[in-house]
C-alpha cells in the first residue's frame, strides 16, 4: 500500500512563514516598512514573483497593509483590537488601574526573570543603549524623551525574554497605559527623591540582567511595579487636593 506524502511546502508559503516569524519575534514591528521588494527577495533567496505572492498572503491575513505610494508595511492587528478597547476602559473605569498594575507586575517580573536566563549578547547589547538612553534623560528637563526611553528600555527587556507572547503584550499593554504612566513621571518629575528611586529601580533591573541573576532581575522588576503602583495612588491623591483647593476658590478644576 502507498503511504499518503504530504504536498511540499511551497515557495510563497515558506517565505510567508519567514515574514510572519519576524513578525511575532519583533523584528519587524507595527509600522515598519518592508524593504524594497527587490532587496528582501535578493535577502531571502527568492524570486520577487514568489515574494509577491507571499506578501499577499500577509495582506489577506492583516498582518500587512500595501499603499500606493507608501510601499508595504506592517499592520497593528495583532495588538489594536487590544489597545483600543482596554485604553477606552481605563479612561472610563479609573478602577482597573489597579488590575492593570498587578497584571504588569506579574508580566514584568517573568519578563526580566526570562531575560537574564535568555538574553543573547545581542539583546544585551541593545539592552545596554536602551539603559545608557534612558539613564542620559534623568539629568535633562525633556520628559518626553525620558517617557520614551522608559518605555522602549521596558521593550527591550520583554524582547530579550525570547517568548512571542510576552513581547507583543509588553507591547500592547505599554501603549494602553502610556498615559497613565506619562502622568505619573510627570508627577514623579517634581520629586526628586522618588525621581532618583526610580532611576535606581531601572539601573537595578538592568545590572541584575546583566548579571544573569534571574531571581534578582525579577525582584528587582517587581519592585519597581510596586513603587510605580504606589506613586500613582499618591498621584491620584495630590491631584483630588488639588482640585479640591481649586473648587473651595471658586475656580476651575
């Protein structure tokens, strides 16, 4: 009797796999734009027609967009229906905010755990400019920049975790809280001895990954969720007395 062979995997398919797994690992990442077809067929091997046919495999399933004009890029599918509906609840149930720090605290503390096991040189690497980064911004006034190297520092420990799933949710639940966060440091900003801890926390978690002390990382990451969770009650709070202060003044809150 003749065994059943299953049909070989065809050529668009196979490159399909390669581009979704970069996908999924975070080297290619919501927005990116693909190279120009010519260069990514001649990276990955291929013809540009068989490229062409596994790009539109990709468009159909979402996960890239193809404009005129633009060229092709990457789509935020995998993380917007996520975002937009959890940052709408926020906004409406301040309430969840506390869901949402001990669900960080958990995701967090595995994330570094994972990355002091995990990381490659590479990782640590990027991990190193992504500290030295956020460490130049304590010293300034831009805040912005300070915000924005926290969160891609925070990014950087969850890709170096090595597990799809904990990037693209890192990802996700970084940018549904973004403003939660921003409000805070802003608080934070004006204290300088919490504005020191938390720059003790960062450097504390990164030298704890360094080191491959997988237990100390995941303290070290714990601990700063608690902290960050804390300040941002004591946040809410200076605001209500604020506003408070502003009402008994017969002035806008």
């Amino acid at each position: 009797m003749t065994g059943f062979l299953p049909p070989p995997t065809r050529i668009a398919d196979a490159i399909a796999l390669q581009l979704e797994a970069r996908i999924l690992e975070g080297s290619l990442r919501p927005g990116d734009r693909l190279a120009p077809e010519r260069d990514l067929a001649a990276e990955l091997g291929v013809s540009r027609p068989a490229l062409r046919e596994a790009i539109q495999k990709l468009v159909s399933k979402g996960l890239l967009v193809t404009r005129h004009g633009v060229g092709t890029t990457v789509t935020d599918r995998l993380d917007a229906p996520f975002i937009d509906s959890w940052q709408e609840m926020l906004h409406t149930h301040p309430g969840l905010q506390g869901d949402m720090l001990e669900f960080r605290h958990m995701l967090e503390g595995q994330s570094a755990y994972l990355a002091a096991q995990r990381a490659t040189d590479v990782d640590l690497e990027r991990l190193a400019a992504a500290f030295a980064a956020l460490e130049s911004t304590y010293d300034s006034d831009d805040l912005k920049s300070n915000i924005d190297a926290d969160v891609a520092f925070h990014q950087a420990i969850a890709e170096a975790a090595h597990n799809a799933m904990i990037g693209h949710l890192t990802a996700s639940l970084l940018r549904v809280v973004h403003g939660h966060v921003s409000g805070n440091l802003v608080h934070l900003h004006t204290q300088p001895h919490e504005w020191e801890q938390i720059r003790s926390q960062h450097r504390a978690i990164w030298e704890a990954i360094r080191s491959r002390d997988a237990n100390q990382a995941s303290e070290a990451a714990r601990a700063h969720i608690e902290f960050v969770r804390a300040s941002m009650i004591e946040s809410a709070k200076a605001e209500g007395r604020r506003q408070s202060a502003l009402r008994r003044l017969g002035e806008p809150a």
